[in-house]
C-alpha cells in the first residue's frame, strides 16, 4: 500500500472533524478542487470506494487519530 502524504493525511483529519471540502480549502488556502484531488488520491491509496471508507481504513490502520 502506498504511504499517503500529510496533505492526504490533513484531509482525511478534517473530514473526520465533520469539515466539508469547502471548509478544509479555506482551512489550507487550496481550491476545492485540490483538496478533492487530496481526497481521492487518499481513497486509492488505501483502496477505499467512499470517503467514509477511507476514514474507517485510516482510522483502523492508525494513520489518523480522532481527538
């Protein structure tokens, strides 16, 4: 499995805080467009279909923690 980058990581963090893609592009001043790219480029890493997938397999891999 590919190793996701801390931006993959940042978002993946986000979307588990409840922050929708809009809300994390302002957080990191990208585009909604990026931070999208982010996110899928993080599914096919972890092999996941939807983003609550790839929370689920970061989560249980440890990759991302919830506070």
């Amino acid at each position: 499995m590919a190793k996701l980058t801390q931006r993959e990581l940042a978002c993946l963090k986000l979307l588990s805080k409840g922050l929708r893609a809009a809300a994390i592009a302002e957080e990191f001043s990208i585009s909604v467009k990026t931070v999208d790219k982010h996110i899928a480029a993080a599914k096919l890493k972890l092999g996941a279909k939807t983003r609550e997938h790839a929370l689920t397999i970061a989560i249980s891999q440890k990759l991302i923690e919830i506070d």
